[in-house]
C-alpha cells in the first residue's frame, strides 16, 4: 500500500528529522518533501525515497535544526 508521495504509510509514522531533535515530518505534497514539524527543514523524496539527509535538506526559516523561538 502507498501513501502520499508514493511513501509507505508506517514508514511515514516512523521517520524523524536528523537533527538533534529527532521531531516527526510531515509530508508537503505540492513540493514532494517531508517537513519537520519542529525545525521546519524539508527533505526531497526522489522516486518515493526520501531523503532524509541534512546535507540534501534545505533549511527552515531558522536554520537546520533550529526551531522557531529556541
């Protein structure tokens, strides 16, 4: 079964940002990335993989890793 982006749903429930932080992602399917819902980071999922690597990230607005207000 496949989920939005083409990603397995448990695998979904499962994957975390790689930042200290580790917090859940959330998918963005009109820019096909997963979202860290702390820091805001977003990762590409190329081919339903994600890409769950800081150096392929692209950065929220405070930086990677760097949640709003810390």
């Amino acid at each position: 079964m496949s989920g939005p982006l083409g990603l397995d749903p448990i695998l979904l429930d499962i994957l975390a940002c790689p930042c200290e932080h580790h917090a859940p992602v959330e998918v963005d399917e009109p820019a096909s990335t997963l979202v860290c819902t702390r820091c805001r980071t977003s990762f590409p999922v190329r081919d339903a993989i994600p890409v769950m690597l800081l150096d392929e990230a692209t950065a929220g607005p405070n930086g990677i890793g760097n949640p709003a207000g810390e």
